[in-house]
C-alpha cells in the first residue's frame, strides 16, 4: 500500500496542476468551460497583450483576482499543509497561479507560472497586491506599469525555480501527482525525473496520463481532496 511508501519517505514532492485548483472552483484553462473559450490567450495574456493592449490585459487579470477573491482551499489543500509538517514533504511543484497553496499554509511551494496574488512594477521592480489591480490602478507612484507576477504567453519560465524542482525530483522517495494532464513541458518531465531516480509516483487525475503506465499508483475515480483525506485518515491509524 503506498501510505506505508509515505510513512517511509524521507523527501516527499507533490505536483499539482489545474485539477486540484477546479475541485474549489477555480476554472481551467482549456476544457470547454475554461478560460480560453472563446478568448485567444494571446489577446489576453501574453507579453505582446501587456505591451500593446493593457486595458484587456488589466480587465482579464483583474477578473481572475475578482473570482478568487471568492475561492477557499478545499480540504485536500489542508491535508498538504499538514504533511508538510508531520511528514516530510519538501516542496511542492504547482502548475497553477492561483495561490491557495499559501493561502492553506503551506510554505515549500515552487510556483512554475508564478503567482497572480503578486504583483510588480516592470519598471522599478515595486510589489504590490492584488487592490492595485481591483482598484484599475495599474501604474507605479515611478510612473511604470505594474503586472501580475505570472509567466505570461512569449515568456520562459524562471530558471530558478525550474532548477530547484528538478533538483527536489531527482531525490524524491515518492512524487505524487494531483490533477494534471501531465502534457504541458517541461513541466510533466518532473514527474518522469523523479521515477528515475527510483521514486514511487503516485498519479491522482481524472483523466488518463501519458505517464500512468510507469505509475506504482493511479486514482482515477475519486476527487482529489476526497483522496487526500482518506490517505491522510489511513496514515494516522
């Protein structure tokens, strides 16, 4: 059984995509309710959106915030927060921008997309919160505009945190996946780096994966946060 891999566990990394985000009701992206129907990213949010159309660019960010203003972390975001400190999680790798991993209070998380409840000025490098945008004040007391801290359309992803969550893969004793398609690169190669390296990999997702036939475990039947509370009653008997 694969809590006895995780009591066992010295480094435990936990990948999450879009699927643990939408069981508390933040949508998607791409499914036919996402955000993306009948928008072109690219319009929205990519950099060229941010340099010549910042008005659409300000309006879609600032309605993202407006609905997470109204989302909790359902209870699976919970059960992490607590194995972050009575087992021994060591970082979580997130797909996702939403920030309910910190707003449940977990402290290892490497945002690959960044997070949209930060935010920046591009050109003198102030933080802000999320007000500036609510409010539609989207320029710095400096003059420069100020964006969300998110990798946009025509960006990399920061090389910083890709190196840490390579480095957190390779010595992992068990990954756990919880909600990605795992076809976005280079994201889903984290997976595959950590079961190289002997790691068991846990895959919890609705839909199949490419990565599930070399899965030690696969969930495809149970909402994510219902997976991680029985796991966790399991762990404390």
């Amino acid at each position: 059984m694969f809590t006895t891999s995780l009591r066992q566990a010295q480094r435990i990394v936990v990948f999450t995509g879009a699927g643990m985000s939408t069981e508390s009701g933040v949508p998607d992206f791409r499914s036919s309710r996402g955000l993306w129907k009948g928008n072109n990213p690219e319009a929205l949010a990519s950099l060229q959106a941010m340099n010549d159309n910042r008005e659409a660019f300000v309006d879609f960010y600032r309605r993202r915030m407006e609905q997470l203003q109204h989302v909790q972390p359902h209870k699976g975001y919970d059960v992490l927060a607590t194995w972050e400190q009575q087992l021994s999680v060591t970082a979580i790798i997130t797909q996702n921008t939403d920030g309910l991993h910190e707003r449940a209070g977990n402290q290892r998380v490497l945002p690959l997309h960044g997070s949209i409840q930060k935010l920046y000025c591009i050109q003198c490098g102030q933080h802000y919160d999320v007000d500036r945008y609510m409010n539609n004040q989207p320029s710095c007391s400096c003059g420069g505009f100020i964006r969300p801290s998110v990798v946009l359309f025509g960006e990399p992803l920061d090389s910083n945190i890709l190196a840490l969550a390579e480095q957190h893969s390779i010595e992992a004793d068990v990954f756990i996946v919880l909600g990605s398609s795992l076809v976005v690169s280079p994201a889903n190669l984290f997976p595959r780096i950590a079961k190289e390296h002997g790691a068991k990999l846990i895959i919890v997702n609705h839909d199949f994966t490419p990565l599930d036939t070399i899965a030690d475990y696969v969930v495809n039947d149970k909402p994510i946060g219902s997976f991680l509370v029985e796991t966790n009653r399991a762990l404390q008997k």
